[in-house]
C-alpha cells in the first residue's frame, strides 16, 4: 500500500476534471477522478512553458542521441567502473 503525500504538477487539464461538476462526466471519468485522490493531496497547474521537467522528458530526442549503436551499449557497460562498482554491491546485497 502505498503511503505519503503526494503532489502532481501537470500542464495537463486534469486540474480542471477536479473543479468539473459530476453531471457533466461519465461515470468511468468520475471512478478514475476517486482513484486518483486516493493518492493526489495536491495538484498544482504549471503552464507548458514553465514546465522545465515535462518538457525536457517529452522533447528526449534533442537531448539523447538516438542514433544508438546497440553494439556499443554492453561494450560500454563492461568496462564501466563505477557500473561494476554497483554490480558488486547488489550482488552482495542481494544475493548474499
């Protein structure tokens, strides 16, 4: 069960679902609004241009190349230290 506070920033309308009256929703709308309180103790709305995070997520092809050689990614991987480091820990850990 998951336990806490947690906070929602969206540039999504879902803040508006919340302030919408519940003739004007279907009830699969309304089932999905109570799920999702269950969960949300805040909701703040952030315009599309503020929101640093959403925006850097949805845009990962102009940070990321995405002319990855998949070749490379194991190669890479292998002779990572600080990746074998991790490894080794989690091997200790969790297979101990």
């Amino acid at each position: 069960m998951l336990e806490g506070n947690f906070h929602v920033i969206t540039d999504h309308k879902l803040i508006y679902a919340f302030k919408r009256k519940s003739d004007q929703m279907s009830l699969r709308q309304i089932h999905q609004l109570f799920f999702i309180l269950e969960f949300i103790t805040d909701v703040r709305h952030v315009s599309d241009a503020e929101n640093i995070v959403a925006n850097a997520l949805s845009r990962v092809d102009t940070i990321m190349p995405t002319n990855l050689d998949m070749q490379e990614i194991p190669e890479t991987q292998a002779s990572d230290d600080e990746l074998q480091i991790t490894e080794t820990i989690y091997i200790n850990v969790f297979e101990a």
